[in-house]
C-alpha cells in the first residue's frame, strides 16, 4: 500500500468564534483526484489553505496534517515545490503579457530560463493558449485567464494540483475543456484536489469527494456509491404545485417522500412507476420525472435555505 | 514518499531573489514612466530652488543653499519612493491586485516576501538617490567624490524607511489611512530633519524630536559622507539606522505575516 499524498485527521480552523473547519479527517491517494463540495461558506478554501501554509490550522493534540509525508507548517517550501496552486481568483499580473507571467513565475521555482521557455511553451499549448502568448492580460477573456492560472500552477511539473472552484463562472465551453485538460494530468499520475459547488463538476472528474457543510464533513465517497446509497433513484418535479393545488393535500403513495421547497414539490422514490402515475396525476401543473443526481444528494444532506454564511 | 525532488526548493538567496525579480519586472515595465520622474524631480528643485528661492537665502555652513538642499534630497528622494512603495504599493498587491496570493503558492515563504520586499525598496531608494546624484552632480552642484556615496546611503534610507512603511501598511485597514502617515510623518520630516534647514536651528526644546526620528540621522550621515568629514556623531547615526532597521524590519515582518498567514 502506497503512503497517501494526504493525511489529515482532526483537522479544524477557527476564525475568532466562527468554526470555519471542524474536526475533518480524510485521506488522499496518490493519483487521485479528490474533490470537496460545498455550499459559499463551508469551509473548502480555508481547507484548501492550510494545505500550502496560507491558513494555520488549530493546534492540538491530536490534530495531524501530512502532505508528502511534510506538515505544512514546518515544510512549506518542500510541499509547495511539489505542489501546483491554482486559486480562486485570478491573480496574474496584470502589467505584463501571458509568456511573461509564466516565464516570471518559473523563476519562483528556480528554473533555468530556457528550461522555463521550453515549459512554457509546452503549457500554453496543452491550455490551447498558443496564440495569445504575447497578449496583455487584461485582454483576456476570463476562461483564458482560468487556463493560464492553471498553467501556471503546473509550471514545476507538480505532483499535487490544487484547484480551488476551478471553472466557477466559466461558460459551458471553456469548463469542458479544462475538465478535459483535467483528466489527461489525471492520467500522467497528478494528484487533484478540487473545490467546486458544481454538481456536475464533481460527477466528472472526482473518485471521491466530500460534502462539507459548515466546515463539516457531511458525507464521503465516489459521486456514484454517494447517489446510489443517499437518495432514492427517481425524482419527480413539480415546478408548480398551485397549478394543481387539490393534490396538495393528497397522502402520499407508499415508498415516496416529498420535498417541499416554494412553489416546487419534488418527490422522490425507489420506483419509477410509482412516479409515473403520480406525475399524470398533474394535469395542469409542469412535471418532469428523472434521475436523481448529486445535487439532489447535495441539497438533501445541506438543506435548502441559505444561511448567514451564503 | 521518497525521492530528492523535495529537497530541491530554491535557496534563500534565490528566494529574495525572486521576490525582488518581480518587482523589478514589473517596475521596468514601464521604464519610461516609471524611470523618468525620478531624473525629473531633481530638476524642478534645481531651477525652483537655485534660479528662484535660493538667491535669497543665505548660505548654510559655508555651502551654498542649493548645495547644501542637494545633500538632503539625494537621501529624502529615497525616503520618499520607499515610502509610497511599502505603503501604497504594498497595500494594493496585497488588497487589490492579489499579487501576494500568486507569490505566496510558490515555494517562497511570507517571511521571504516581506524581506523581499525590504530589498526592493531599498533597491529603489539606490536608484532615486543615483538620479538625484547625476543630475545635481551634472549641474556641479554636489560635493565630489564624497556624494558617490549617495546610492549606499539611499540604499539604507529605503531599506529602513520600506521597514516602516510595511509595520504601517500591517495596521492599515483601508488604503486612505495611509495619507495620516505620509502628511504626518513623512512630510514633516522632510522639513525637520536638517534636510531644508539645520536641526540646530529648531528651537532647543524640540531638537531632541528630530534627534528621534530616523531621517535626521540617514541626512547627517550623507552630510558628513558628501564632506570627507569624520565625526563621532556617525557612529550614534550608523548605530541607530541599524538598530531601528532591524526593531521595525522584524515587527513589520511578524506582523505583517499574520495578515498574510491566517
């Protein structure tokens, strides 16, 4: 059995009387790529911190942190030699052109400048930013500079890309296409960690994840194994139940259970058949029957009012 | 997990090294802009000063008035750059721009910015203090070979006075707070430090003020330097640059981490 890349048990952060992280304790395995999915304000970037020594984690005891083998507070260079960091908000430099930022920050890693030519080169064409080598970057549209934050991030050929929402406010296009880029590192052995609270970001490109909700962990495993052992498979939706409102009122067929949310009523179960009849049942109301997903899993287990944190 | 990569993260050197690379890139980026109010400046002060008020006054010490402002300002134009560096500049890579957040997720430390920055500020202080010196010099109105000195001495003036800015800069909460720090601190000191005129002209109460704030002693250094002159007083002067570099320099940095590192 191989060392994880990531230890953690016990691992919180507190912020003055805000508990930002409780008590987590996962591990990640080395070419893997594990995901943390949570709502604004559940505690994933300040996870994400305490990994390359932005964010010092509570001390105590029993509280254990270990990238490569190297606690963040004490190795930070090692890890962060190993690691790639791609972070929420763009944070180029805004003064000089694409080749230059890259070319600049090689030198944070001590490359030798052809070396980091030649790495450059490499990147801006794996990101498909080729042609945009010499462009200043306030020219950019925001998915190119998304692209170059993550070249970036891979200059040093890492062994840990750490992504935090890596395609939050992206359009379709450009999110496919990093998922893509994504999955090839996958392949070539990088070791991903992600926050996301995309659904379908997650489904795509994690093995496992957790749900974090208030800087807890509500939830672990393969998107696969947490839909299928979370939540019935079928959902019924109806979008608005004031079009039908003399079945509001109705009981419910054996084996479903509602969830009530405005206007919207959706109703889950085990049988697709169950489902099909209530739903003709709507006569007036719009309904869609489907499968259900993460995000029903995912709003199941963190609930759907917003709170203060949101 | 084994393997030797790990070990390889750049030296200490290179760090700083690196820090100070990207200021300076960013910086030259511009290097018109950026490269020629510091040779302009100077100018102003000579036609200003030396075809205008200077006809008036009489001269200090044996040197003529314009002589003897020059001295001041091959040290005040590093204070003043430093300053704006490490307070302006600083607070807006740090709030604004992001730039800390970028630096700080390559194999650098904070401890390792800050210092970096230190150097960069003084690293400008160098570069104001040799335009102050060509072009005043140019005019044959410094003393020579004395005030080749200058750049060494803008070096630590901006070294010491980027220490500060970045202790201030750690306080700060919104960037307008600075102007209380730039009209409260340094542009008095500016006029009452023996830059535009002597210190023992101040009235007897107050020169113990002067005495206290770091300029004072950074201009007396370059006066004494521009003059071939020794005096024992230097050493009271080198003692306390020194000793207020490394006080500020290592509250500046502890402080400014924690803002960084949360």
């Amino acid at each position: 059995m191989q060392t994880p890349v990531i230890e953690a048990s016990d691992v919180s952060k507190t912020f003055g009387s805000l508990q930002a992280v409780k008590s987590l304790s996962f591990h990640v395995n080395a070419d893997e790529c594990f995901g943390f999915l949570g709502p604004n304000g559940a505690g994933k970037t300040t996870l994400l911190k305490m990994f390359y020594a932005r964010t010092a984690r509570d001390h105590s005891p029993q509280s254990r942190l270990r990238l490569f083998g190297y606690d963040p507070e004490e190795d930070e260079l090692s890890i962060k030699y190993m690691s790639g960091v791609a972070p929420q908000e763009d944070n180029l430099d805004d003064e000089l052109n694409v080749i230059q930022n890259l070319l600049l920050y090689a030198r944070f890693y001590g490359m030798p400048s052809a070396q980091a030519r030649r790495r450059a080169d490499e990147l801006l064409k794996f990101l498909e930013l080729s042609e945009k080598r010499k462009e200043l970057i306030r020219h950019l549209s925001g998915g190119m500079k998304r692209r170059l934050v993550i070249a970036r991030a891979l200059l040093n050929e890492p062994k840990l890309l750490i992504l935090d929402e890596p395609t939050t406010g992206l359009d379709p296009q450009v999110r496919h296409l990093i998922w893509d880029k994504l999955r090839q590192l996958k392949k070539q052995g990088t070791t991903m960690l992600l926050t996301t609270h995309y659904m379908e970001e997650a489904f795509q490109l994690c093995d496992r994840l957790i749900i974090m909700h208030r800087g807890e962990n509500i939830m672990e495993g393969s998107p696969r194994q947490l839909v299928a052992e979370n939540i019935e498979p079928y959902v019924l939706e109806v979008t608005d139940l004031q079009a039908n409102p003399e079945l509001r009122h109705q009981p419910l067929p054996a084996g479903v259970r509602l969830d009530l949310s405005g206007l919207t009523a959706r109703y889950y179960a085990a049988s697709f058949e169950a489902l099909k009849s209530l739903g003709d049942q709507f006569t007036r109301a719009p309904h869609f029957l489907r499968q259900t997903n993460l995000e029903d899993v995912f709003l199941k287990a963190t609930g759907r009012m917003l709170d203060e944190r949101q | 997990m084994s393997g030797s990569k790990e070990m390889r993260f750049p030296k200490l050197r290179q760090r700083l090294y690196s820090v100070w690379y990207r200021h300076m890139r960013v910086y030259t980026k511009h290097l018109f802009s950026n490269g020629f109010p510091p040779f302009l400046e100077p100018l102003i002060f000579l036609w200003g000063i030396g075809l205008g008020l200077g006809q008036f006054i009489a001269p200090i010490n044996g040197q003529p008035y314009l002589v003897y402002l020059s001295i001041g300002l091959l040290v005040t134009s590093a204070m003043w750059t430093s300053s704006f560096e490490c307070t302006f500049g600083t607070f807006i890579r740090m709030e604004f721009e992001k730039v800390y957040d970028g630096m700080l997720a390559a194999p650098i430390t904070a401890e390792n910015l800050i210092l970096g920055e230190m150097f960069w500020a003084g690293s400008k202080g160098f570069f104001f203090s040799l335009a102050v010196l060509i072009v005043v010099g140019l005019f044959g109105k410094l003393p020579m070979p004395g005030s080749l000195a200058a750049p060494l001495i803008g070096f630590a003036t901006a070294f010491m006075f980027g220490a500060l800015g970045l202790l201030v800069t750690s306080f700060v909460k919104t960037i307008n707070h600075f102007n209380f720090y730039m009209t409260g601190l340094i542009s008095p000191m500016f006029f009452f430090s023996g830059v535009v005129f002597p210190v023992e002209s101040l009235p007897k109460k107050v020169q113990w003020l002067a005495e206290l704030v770091p300029l004072t002693h950074c201009v007396r250094i370059m006066r004494f330097i521009a003059a071939l002159h020794w005096d024992s007083v230097i050493l009271w002067d080198a003692a306390y640059v020194i000793v207020f570099t490394l006080i500020v320099g290592f509250f500046a940095t502890k402080r400014l981490k924690k803002r960084l590192i949360t």
